[in-house]
C-alpha cells in the first residue's frame, strides 16, 4: 500500500500585536479612578493611575501615557500645577491632558486651557462612557 504524502503545515508568522495607548488616571477618589480604569482597560487601553498630583507627575515623567486625564483638587499637588509642569516638559508638553473636575467656574475652564489643557469636562455633566469617548477622540 503506497504511503500518503501529507504536505507540511505551513507555519502562521504571528504578527506582532499592536502596542497598546496608555493613559494616565490622576485622582484622589478612589471609586471614580477605578471606575475610569475599568471603562478604559474595556476599551483595550493600558491604564495608569495616581492618587495625587505629585505621584502623577512622577508617573508621567516615568511612563510618558499617551493620554492623561486629570482632576484638579488633589493633596499634595493640584492639577494646575500638575498641568503647568507637564507642559513646561518638553518630554511630556505634546501629551494630551483632558482635566477632569468638579470645578465648573468659568475662571479655572480658563486657566486649563491657557495652562494647556486640551479638554475640560465637569465630572457631574459626563457620564464614563462620554469620558472614554473623548479619551478615543485625542487617541485616533
């Protein structure tokens, strides 16, 4: 009886998986940190958190997130300050910052955005997945 001849299985090249977009959490208030992490990982997003300004300016110089999303009434260090030194970095001044806040006066909208934010959202007025939508928005 002849031997079957089986063709050798070709081997599959395994593409190298496309590097994931991290983003860096910067809050205090532990259940809205893990609840924008969770939305955000959902979303196949590498996520980073700090729970206060100094640690989330140390993480930003450390890591250098693609995206940071951050409040701005924190111990340590708030988020203007935060904010004016990432973007005196210029390691880190082309990240996108989207401040997150409770803060709805007109005059800390303004210095956000003349300190270089690139979003203002009032925590109250988003719900998470309106967040992660304008997270997607700055990471096209």
């Amino acid at each position: 009886m002849p031997k079957k001849i089986t063709k050798p299985k070709e081997k599959k090249i395994a593409e190298a998986p496309a590097e994931k977009q991290t983003v860096l959490i910067v809050e205090d208030d532990g259940f809205l940190s893990n609840m924008y992490k969770a939305k955000l990982e959902l979303e196949d997003y590498t996520v980073l958190t700090a729970a206060n300004g100094e640690a989330g300016l140390k993480l930003s110089k450390e890591k250098k997130p693609n995206l940071i999303l951050l409040d701005v009434i924190m111990p340590k260090m708030n988020g203007f300050e935060v904010l004016k030194e990432i973007k005196g970095d210029k390691n880190l001044k082309d990240i996108p910052v989207i401040m997150l806040t409770n803060l709805g006066q007109k005059e800390d909208v303004q210095k956000s955005f003349k300190l270089g934010a690139s979003e203002y959202l009032i925590k109250a007025h988003f719900l998470p997945s309106e967040v992660v939508g304008k997270v997607k928005k700055f990471l096209k």
